[in-house]
C-alpha cells in the first residue's frame, strides 16, 4: 500500500531572498514530513538578505546557508500550491495548480526592525496555510 501523498508548496516571489526564503523555513519546520517545501525566485539574488537571515535566526531558523534559487517551470508543474509574493506575471501558470497571491511588503533594503513584522506575519500566513492544508502544525 502506498502512502498517501503529502502537499507539495511553492513560494515564488522577485529574487527568492526574502519573502519566500522565510515562507519555505517556516513551512519546513512547522509542516515537517507532513509538507513538501520548494522556494523560487524570478530574478534570483546572489544570496539571501543579511536582515533577513538576522530576523529568522532570532526565532531559531538559520538561513545562512540557503541561496536563492531559479524559477522553473517544472517547481510549478511539481507543486499543488504556488504562493506568490511579488513576482507579478513572471511566475508560470499551469491548469490544476491552487494559486495564492500574498501581499507583504519587500524585506529588500530594510534592517532587521524592518523585517520582523514581515516575518511574523509569514509565520501566521503559514499556520493557516498549514490548517488549510489538513497538516498537523508543529510546535
């Protein structure tokens, strides 16, 4: 008997340096085997925002060795949920795929002040997502 397949998400926003890296770091830890994670970025930085490696590093997630990574088409294709943050028209629509477009504001450029109520605000997003999703919420 197979076992039953567990969600797989997406998170797409710009450069996949911010936003998205702490969506994927807060659905890992708090979906842990019961979700697939995936980030991506349309423009990826050359590395993740220093702010925001501070402000998760805070709520003990270590994003220092995460690189941004590319957008493609076969992360979409892979994924049931595709959450964008930003991205506009640059991330690909497939029919079947649950889209999900979350306005929060860019962590680009600001200080770790700046970043934290961005980052809560993804943590509370994700515990929905995860309720929604039927994925027991650790922690």
């Amino acid at each position: 008997m197979n076992a039953p397949a567990v969600p797989s998400v997406l998170f797409v926003c710009v450069h996949n340096a911010g936003r998205s890296q702490m969506a994927a770091a807060f659905l890992a830890r708090l979906g842990g085997d019961g979700v697939e994670v995936r980030s991506a970025g349309s423009a990826p930085a050359d590395s993740v925002n220093p702010a925001v490696v501070q402000a998760m590093a805070e709520v003990g997630l270590d994003l220092s060795a995460q690189t941004p990574k590319v957008l493609t088409a076969e992360a979409v294709r892979a994924s049931d949920v595709v959450i964008t943050m930003g991205c506009g028209d640059a991330c690909p629509v497939f029919p079947g795929k649950r889209y999900l477009d979350w306005q929060l504001a860019d962590p680009a450029g600001r200080g770790v002040a700046a970043v934290r109520p961005i980052r809560d605000e993804i943590e509370r997003r994700i515990r929905g997502l995860l309720t929604e999703l039927g994925v027991t919420v650790l922690g």
